[in-house]
C-alpha cells in the first residue's frame, strides 16, 4: 500500500478562511480535469487569521501534482 501524502496550502490573513474554502474548489476541479483516482480534500480553519487547503495525493501522484499547483508544504496523512 502506498502513503498517503497531504498536500497543503497557507493562507493567512482576513480573507484566508473564505480563500482556503475557495482553493478547495479548484482542486477538486484539477481531479475531474485531469481525472484522478484521487478523493480526499478539504480546508481547515487553524485561526482567524491561518487556514489551509488540502489534497491527498498517493506517492505515484505526488511528485507531478506537487510540480503542476506548488504547494506550501505536505504531510503524511493517516
């Protein structure tokens, strides 16, 4: 089985929970587009001023995902 890896973007300041949850949309839109087997994402509010978006990507997916959309930093996922 392969890991699970959580691929994460910052957004910080006022706007950053509308942002996160915004984020959130065109990465599920990249999935369809590109049609991957891939269903996990989200968005998390850390504070009023922090969130994050996330997409869970396979170690097969992770180095082509990781160089199309930049994310800020990534995690294992468990």
């Amino acid at each position: 089985m392969s890991r699970q890896i959580k691929l994460i973007w910052d957004f910080r300041g006022d706007a950053a929970s509308k942002t996160a949850e915004h984020h959130e949309l065109h990465l599920k839109e990249y999935i369809i587009h590109e049609k991957l087997p891939l269903h996990i994402t989200g968005f998390e509010i850390k504070n009023e001023m922090h969130a994050i978006a996330f997409m869970v990507v396979t170690d097969e997916f992770m180095i082509p995902i990781r160089d199309a959309l930049k994310p800020h930093r990534g995690e294992l996922y468990h």
